[in-house]
C-alpha cells in the first residue's frame, strides 16, 4: 500500500484535494478521502482506476507461483485470499486443463476477476452468465482499504468471509502465505484466529507459515503460541507442505505425525519447473485421485510403506 498512488500514477486524482495525512500509504489517504463526504467523486474516480488497474494484470506464459499453488491442492482444500488482482483466477483456469480436482477459492477483498448472481447466491469467472438465472455475472465490489473495515455491508465479501471460518473451523493443515497481517487487518486475523482455535488442530494439525520475511512470523505469535510445537515457517513456497507434497500435504503430515511413515523426499514442485515438469510430477497423483472410491482419503503418495 506504500507508495501505491505514485506507483500507478494517481497523484492527478488527488491535485485538487487538501489531503490532511501526509502519509504515501494508500489506506491512510484512501481512509481520509472516505470520512469526508465532499471528497465523494475522488474516491470513486480513485475505486475506478484501482480496479481498471488490477483487472489489467496478466500472468506471464510460464508457470508461476500462483500455478504452483493452485495445483498442490485438491476440490477439498481451499485459498482464501485478500488479493484484488485476477491471476489467481487465471492461474486456475489454466491449471484446469491438467485437472478439475482443484481448491475452491474465497475472496475476502472481493477480486476484479470474480463475478457474482446477488439472486441465486452464485458466482463465477466476471463475464460469465448464471446457469440458473442466465443474466451476467456482475462484478463484485473490492473492499476498500479504510482503517475500520467492514466485512458484512457487501453480501459477496460476507458469504466469503462466512465460508473461510466454517472451512479454517474444520481443517487439519493451515498455511498463511504472503500475508503479513497489517495492524489495519486486526479484526480480520482475529477472525480467522477464532476459526482456527475452533478447529481442534491445535492438538493434531499443523499451521505453516510462508514469507520472505522472518518478522512476520512474529507477526502470526497469537497464532503459534497454542501450537508451539506444531508450527512450520519457511520463506520459499518450494520449501514448504504444498510445495514439497503437492495434492497430499494433508495426507503425507498425518501419515509421518501419527503413523509414523517417513517421508520420501525430492518428489514435489521445484523452482523454474516448466509445464511439462509439471505434468509429469503430478501425473502418478491424479492417477491415484481417479482411482481413489468418493469418500476415501488419497494414498498418502509422499511416505514409505510400512
Ligand atoms: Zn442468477
């Protein structure tokens, strides 16, 4: 958020406002401009010309980050992220054509690249239509950065926000990545930190932590302290559960932790894969997915035999 106006040359949006902050940070200004209701028309031209922007970016043609971590999870696993920009998105779509065993995902910002039917409670790729109703799915609103952010005045980002602390209040594995849990997101990681003492993992699963940065991991303490001996931090997505076990870090961890199986190491993603790497890592694993009876748990794929 520093620094993001100049970067994406708004400053001709704000010429004619008297700003009061003198700080770069866009949700100190973008806060400003919302509590004074004669600044109406520059915030909304400001909204304009952030979504014109994030709806603008593109994946680049070779594998990415964003395609490592839509594939090193299956439909039962979810992202839930607070990004605005599409490659995501696109990430998924492209990763489609390998698989439809792929996570569901959750926009707690809302995102340019998602539609929604507000009527049939639906939502899907902006542009498409709803197979109930047939009308376009229309755009959802981004979640602005004011200091005090509300999760449930939009119905797209409260459904969201509702279906990522039911999946956190149920899961086994969590990991937090890329997000460095600014102090303007209080009431969101107290959110997903209620969801997740709910979720029993705090004596059998595993939170992970991935950031280049060591002093988030201090960051996500209120997170760790109850489950100080279950907690993994690593700075490169490659090194972490989803990189090294892609599609059974669930599976894998439980089948070390409890059935004491060692792990296999060296058979996940790598860094500066290409597609075809891809394909032939994950080949032996969708494999095993369609041959795996509805209701049963994948072979754990990553551990020696007992
Ligand atoms: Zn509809």
């Amino acid at each position: 958020m520093n620094g993001l106006i100049e970067k994406l040359d708004l400053q001709d949006v704000l010429c004619g406002v008297n700003l009061k902050t003198q700080s770069n940070n866009l949700e100190d200004i973008y806060s400003e401009l919302y509590s004074r209701p004669e600044c109406k028309a520059e915030r909304e031209e400001l909204e304009k010309r952030l979504y014109e922007y994030f709806d603008s970016l593109e994946l680049p043609d070779t594998p990415t980050v964003y395609d490592f971590l839509v594939l090193s999870m299956t439909k039962k696993d979810v992202i839930a992220t607070f990004n605005w920009d599409p490659l995501l998105i696109q990430a998924y779509e492209r990763c489609s054509e390998f698989t439809t065993n792929l996570p569901n995902m959750l926009f707690l910002h809302g995102n340019v690249g998602v539609g929604h039917c507000s009527k049939d409670i639906l939502r899907g790729k902006k542009g498409l239509v709803c197979p109930i109703c047939c009308e376009p799915f229309q755009p959802t609103n981004l979640l602005y950065p004011i200091t005090k952010k509300n999760y449930r005045n939009d119905d797209f980002i409260s459904k969201n926000w509702d279906d990522v602390e039911k999946h956190i209040s149920e899961s086994y594995m969590l990991t937090i990545f890329g997000y460095s849990a600014p102090s303007s997101d209080k009431e969101a990681v107290s959110l997903l930190k209620k969801a997740w003492e709910k979720s029993g993992a705090k004596k059998f699963g595993e939170l992970s932590i991935i950031d280049k940065d060591e002093e988030v991991k201090g960051k996500w303490v209120d997170f760790i302290v109850p489950f100080r001996y279950h907690y993994q931090y690593v700075e490169n997505f490659f090194d972490s559960y989803l990189g090294e076990l892609p599609r059974r870090s669930c599976e894998a961890f439980f089948a070390c932790s409890e059935n004491q199986r060692a792990m296999i190491p060296d058979k996940g993603f790598k860094e500066g894969m290409t597609w075809r790497d891809i394909e032939t890592t994950i080949r032996e694993l969708l494999i095993e997915e369609d041959n795996t009876p509805q209701g049963e748990s994948y072979p754990s794929h990553y551990n020696v035999t007992k």
